[in-house]
C-alpha cells in the first residue's frame, strides 16, 4: 500500500469484459489461451481501487505509428469498460525518480 492508500497489482491481464487476472507470462503466453481469455492487453501495473491501468512503455517500441494507434485503440478499449489508463517511458521514470524514504 501506497501513501495514497493504494495498492497496485503487478502484471495484470485485462480481458475485453474487464476481467482481471495475474499476467503469469509463461501460462497465458501462448495465443490460443490470451485468445481464449478474449485479452485486451496486459498492464503493468493496475490499481482495482481506481480501476486504473499504468503501462511503461520504451519510447523506441511505442513512437512509431503503427504502435500509438495500437496503444490508442487499447486506451479506448480500456476506457468503454470503465479503465483509466496511463502511459508513461521508461526513460522518463528513470530521469525523474522522486527520493523514497
């Protein structure tokens, strides 16, 4: 739990219905069980208390056309079934880490 008293769950799947279930990569990786599961997309982090998904997306794989309107269409994907999402770069995490106590 966070100052905000939120409590993030790492490496979520989300499903197009708003189902959510751990990314467990080597269990739902192959295609024919994300298909099964109707996935949308899988989030970094997602806070159920805010139904927020957070991606942290490398600016070389995520800049190009094709992978903004990918991740744009999941946005509003995400949006119709009532998840915020945000999307964040790696490098900016990197360059703009607040001190923790």
């Amino acid at each position: 739990m966070d100052i905000l008293g939120l409590t993030p769950e790492i490496q979520k799947i989300i499903t197009k219905d708003g189902l959510t279930i751990p990314s467990l990569h080597k269990l739902w990786g192959s295609f024919r069980s994300r298909k099964r599961l109707n996935v949308l997309t899988d989030a970094d982090f997602y806070f159920p208390e805010k139904k927020l998904a957070v991606f942290c997306d490398s600016k070389e794989h995520h800049s190009s056309k094709e992978s903004t309107d990918k991740d744009s269409n999941i946005d509003k994907s995400l949006a119709e079934i009532g998840i915020f999402s945000i999307r964040i770069f790696g490098q900016d995490i990197v360059a703009d880490l607040l001190p923790v106590d």
